[in-house]
C-alpha cells in the first residue's frame, strides 16, 4: 500500500510569465508572495539576504543588485539590512527550463533555507532558456527566482536599440521580486484597480515595474521610453496596506 502524496498544482495563466502555484505535501516552498510578509515586517526577519547564483559568465550587472537593494529597501523594513551574496555556479542544466526544474535545482542550490535567524531569497542565472523562450524572468515559490541571461540578450534590440541588456535585467530582477512580495493580487486583493485583466499578477500602469510586459521578449516593443524600475503608487499603497495588516493576506509562512 502506497501513500498517495497529494500535490496540488494550479498554474496561473500569464502571458509571458509564469508564476506556478504549487504546494506540494510534506514540504512547503509557498507560493510567490507566501514570504510577503517576512519581508515587509521586521518581527522576525530583521535581515534579509538575497542568494544570487549565476552561472559562469552570467552574473548580474552591478547596477541590477545595486537597484534591486535600493527597491527592496525602500518598502522592505530590514533594520540589520539587505545582503546579496553571489556565488559563481555550474548548473547541471543549460538547456530547457521549466518551472519545475528551476525549483528542483535552486532548491538543491540554495546555501540554506529560507526562513532560519534571516530571510533568504534565491536567485538563479544559468544558461539556456525557459521552455517558453518569451519568459525573461519567473518567480516559481516563496523565494525562488530564475533570470534567463540568454533571453533577456535576445530580447534587447528586437525593435528598439535604445534598450540595452543592462535595463532590462535591472527591470526584470526588479518585477520578478515585486512578485515575491505578492504583487500584482498574488496573495491579497487590492482596494485600487490596477491589475491587467488580460494578465493576472500584473499592472496595468506602464510606468509600474510590474507592467506586464516586462519579462516578455517583446519587452522593447512596448515602450518608447525608459524601462520602468519602480514600483508605482498602487503598488507601494498594496505594500503599506500588507504590511499594516489593512490589507489581509493569505498562503503566508509567516505571520507576526
Ligand atoms: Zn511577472
């Protein structure tokens, strides 16, 4: 007689994106935005450390983590800090990424869990491309991220050579942790109606890192502007209205 592990999987729709919902039996990872609240708050987590581990040759610009400390700063109250560490790594896969993948070999990865004294989010950079080639960027738990350095190449210059590489991964290592803290209506319902209706977790604001279009391989021909990197008003509103509690939120691993 087997045990039946039940596994629940939904997948959200996103254009573009993927943002898998899973929860597996016996060993929670969360849901992106299930770790929203740890980052937010400083009950517990009064530091956060950002694991970046990129494969050789696909480390991230020095303005990307720069950027991505300054965002992270600015809504996630961490009185000890935020700290990136980044390591240099082989990834037994270089082909083709799935949501699954990338959560099996970053959690084999990662230096240590989640939630211990601190807060760690992970970041992987390695070669190849999601199975999907238009995805730049996924967030596909509570602390995991993948940025697909080959993608995010091919993508600059399609219709704008004005963009370099440099901005869109500034904006999608921005908005892939913008999903981490739950935005857009990941894990609460925001009171303002900022949620693009033909793709769910995103903005419909394009001056909002988390327009939808950032993350797409046809990010460049969506502005004729600078990428945005910032969180807009609506968004920083849903962060306050988290943190406070105003705003009530589920598939948290940790409450205060
Ligand atoms: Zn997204």
């Amino acid at each position: 007689m087997g045990i039946l592990l039940s596994c629940l999987m939904l997948s959200i729709p996103m254009a573009g994106c993927t943002s898998d919902i899973q929860e597996i039996f016996g060993e929670s990872w969360g849901v992106p935005g299930g770790l929203a609240l740890a980052c937010l708050r400083d009950d517990t987590y009064r530091e956060l450390i950002i694991e970046i581990d990129h494969a050789p040759g696909y480390n991230p610009e020095s303005s990307t983590v720069s950027l991505l400390k300054e965002r992270l700063g600015q809504v996630c109250d961490k009185p000890d800090g935020i700290r990136v560490e980044l390591n240099e790594l082989d990834f037994s896969e270089s082909n083709t990424w799935t949501a699954e993948k990338v959560r099996e070999i970053a959690h084999e990865t990662m230096d240590d869990d989640p939630q211990t004294s601190v807060l760690r989010w992970h970041v992987i950079m390695p070669e190849g491309k999601y199975s999907d080639e238009s995805v730049l960027g996924v967030a596909v738990d509570a602390s995991t991220i993948a940025l697909f350095g080959d993608a995010i190449d091919d993508a600059n210059g399609n219709f704008n050579f004005r963009i370099s590489d440099e901005e869109v991964e500034n904006s999608v290592m921005v908005h892939e942790f913008g999903h981490l803290l739950g935005l857009v209506n990941l894990v609460y319902t925001s009171p303002a109606d900022h949620e693009d209706s033909q793709h769910p977790g995103h903005s419909n604001n394009e001056d909002s890192v988390m327009y939808w279009a950032i993350e797409t391989f046809t990010i460049d021909a969506w502005f004729s502007g600078d990428l945005p990197t910032e969180f807009d008003q609506d968004d920083l509103n849903d962060l306050e209205g988290m943190k406070s509690g105003e705003l009530s939120t589920s598939d948290q691993l940790w409450r205060p």
